[in-house]
C-alpha cells in the first residue's frame, strides 16, 4: 500500500473513532469515564460519595469510585447502606443495561445483606449466568464501595483487578488463537476449529463480541484493560490490524457470528447465486441502512437500535425473543447465502469497513 493510501486509512480510522466519540457524547455525555455534566448533576442531585443518614445509616454511593467498571453496555452503579458495620441493603442506581440483562443480575444485591464489612469483603460471589458482565460489575462495584466504607484505599494493587477465572483464561487463549494463528495456517480443519472454538467459547460460554453497545460503553465509561483482556484483543484485530494490511480480520477470522455463519454455511452445498447487479444494490443498501442508524444515533432520536444487533443472542438466557429471532434467521439464510448479515446488513462490520478504507479503488 502507498503512503497517501496508509495516510488515508489512519484518516479513515480517527473519522471513525470520531463518530463513535460523537455517539457517546450525545447519549451518556461521557468521555473515558469523565462526566461532561459532572458538577452540575453532582449538584443537582446533591451526591455525595459518602453520607450518614439521621439514624446513623452510611450510604456509599458508587457512582464515583466505579466509574471505570464497565458492565454490559455502561456503569452500573450502587448505593450500598451500612449500620453498625453491617451491610443493610444494596440499591442499584440508575444505569444503561440492557433490561434484560439486569434483571437477571440484579438478584444479586441481597448477597451481602447481614454481612459485616469484613465478611462482606472476603465473600466470593459468582456472575449470574447470562447475565456476566453486568454481574461482575456489581461485584466490583461492591468491593470498591465496601472498601472506600471501610477506609481501605479503593484502588487496590492493578493485578487485583486481572480476571484470573477459568472462562477468562480460556477465552482469552481462544482469541489469541484466533488473532495470531490465521496469520500464519490456512489449514482448512484449523479454520473449522477455530471457528468452532468462537462460536462454543466466546459466543455461547463467554458472550465476548463487539458491537455498537459494547464500543459506545467502552468510549463514554473507559476500559479497565486487565479485566477486559479479550475485548482489547478483539479492538485491536478490528481496528489496528488493517492498518497493517490485514483487512476485515475480526469479521473473518474472530467474531463468534460471523464464524456461526461460516459453520452453517458449510451444512448445505447449495449456494445461490447472485449477479453482480444485486451485489451492488444489497452493497448499497448496507451503506445507507449503516448512514441511516449513525443518523439515528447522532440525533438521539433512536439509540435503542444497538440493542437489536444479532451478537447479544449467544446470551440467549438474557437475549430478546426479537433478538434471538433476527440472528436465527440470519443463521438460517447463511445456509444458501454467504454469511449474509456480515455482507449486506451488520452495522459494526460497516463501521469497521469505513475505518479500513483507502481508495477508491480498494476492493479488499
């Protein structure tokens, strides 16, 4: 590639991570974790990260110390009340999770109930099936809360805060697989495993992908990179790997639909076949269906789009009928046609389309 089209491609990448900046402004008013409207709401609402009531009840408000743990689509933030050091109840705040997902979670606020500090502390309280990420960040939450109420100091040693659990490392070592390995075997049965691998481990055991929500959260809150080791993996095989030459690697070679779609395609010989004609037509109707959302979200005037992308399906215990639906279908139709949702219609793969372009001439 020539060095006006590598300078074109950078320019491509920071457009991009211009409009995903541009998004999260508009709908958290957050950048990296940094509250736009910090003080007036803080104001506003009269917060305190600390507060004794009349009755002697301490209530640590989270919303500050986690603001960097990052749950499925955003923050979730706690007010934990405390009296004669003992845990009296835990209330979630207001938070952008997806519904779904937090009402499964959300049966883990009375663990702690009747525990001392202390206790509280040393419990191991394990993620909700279907609902990790945001089970996770209620654990943390807590830890950082009790901690802050116990004056410990709230930022613990950094490795604490590596995930060290068996599905982390595992999927974690899936990934690196699925980043490094393709670069150097193109053995057809590898790329079977692999993409067994994806689907079976970081869809359906982990629920690791990227999407609008996880990348609009992860710009307006912030990442915590030693918990959240395999979405950096996966950030870089999108976005920096292209730069090196290797375009539309996280769609072919790492994202669990995508590789579904390949494994299903596999089951049925027969393909149809489409001209060049229609190509182009469904090429442009992903184009402007992908204008159309950004619009959408850049107005404001729907932003509940990105709950409907067919990824959140592998969480099928907390995943929509609607959702579950659309990537069905999708899996299906992949049978006869060339993984059809990553071609003509997935608006991430569109985003990670643009940051890649170079020329106009570019076909890869």
């Amino acid at each position: 590639m020539s060095k006006p089209a590598k300078w074109q491609q950078l320019l491509s990448l920071i457009t991009c991570f211009l409009l995903v900046l541009g998004v999260s402004i508009c709908r958290d008013g957050k950048i990296q974790g940094h509250d736009l409207l910090q003080k007036e709401k803080a104001i506003a609402a009269g917060e305190d990260t600390i507060r004794t009531l009349d009755d002697g009840t301490v209530v640590v408000n989270t919303t500050a110390l986690g603001k960097d743990v990052v749950g499925y689509s955003g923050t979730v933030p706690l007010e934990i009340s405390l009296k004669d050091d003992h845990v009296v109840g835990v209330k979630a705040l207001d938070n952008a999770e997806t519904p779904e997902f937090f009402e499964e979670a959300s049966q883990l606020l009375t663990k702690w109930n009747g525990k001392s500090i202390d206790e509280a502390q040393r419990m191991q309280v394990d993620a909700v099936s279907g609902a990790t990420f945001t089970s996770k960040a209620i654990v943390e939450n807590m830890r950082r809360g009790l901690l802050y109420a116990a004056k410990a100091k709230a930022d613990a040693n950094i490795w604490s805060k590596l995930d060290l659990s068996a599905k982390s490392l595992v999927a974690l070592a899936v990934a690196l697989m699925a980043a490094i390995l393709p670069l150097f075997i193109k053995n057809r049965l590898y790329r079977l495993v692999q993409h067994v691998l994806n689907v079976a481990i970081l869809g359906f055991w982990c629920g690791t992908f990227l999407n609008y929500t996880s990348m609009v959260s992860y710009m307006s809150n912030g990442m915590n990179v030693l918990a959240l080791l395999v979405p950096v993996v996966m950030l870089v095989t999108a976005f920096v790997y292209p730069l090196f030459g290797k375009k539309s690697y996280y769609c072919t070679n790492v994202c669990p639909y995508g590789s579904l779609q390949e494994l299903a395609g596999k089951c049925v010989r027969y393909k149809i076949k489409m001209r060049p004609k229609t190509m182009k037509r469904l090429d442009l109707f992903r184009q402007i269906l992908w204008a159309v959302l950004m619009f959408c979200l850049w107005t404001g005037v729907w932003f509940d789009w990105i709950d409907y992308e067919p990824f959140s399906a592998f969480i099928f215990g907390s995943a929509s009928w609607v959702v579950i639906g659309i990537a069905l279908a999708f899996v299906l139709l992949s049978t006869v046609v060339v993984r059809p949702y990553c071609r003509f219609v997935c608006p991430t793969g569109s985003l990670f389309k643009y940051s890649q372009y170079s020329t106009p001439f570019d076909k890869k």
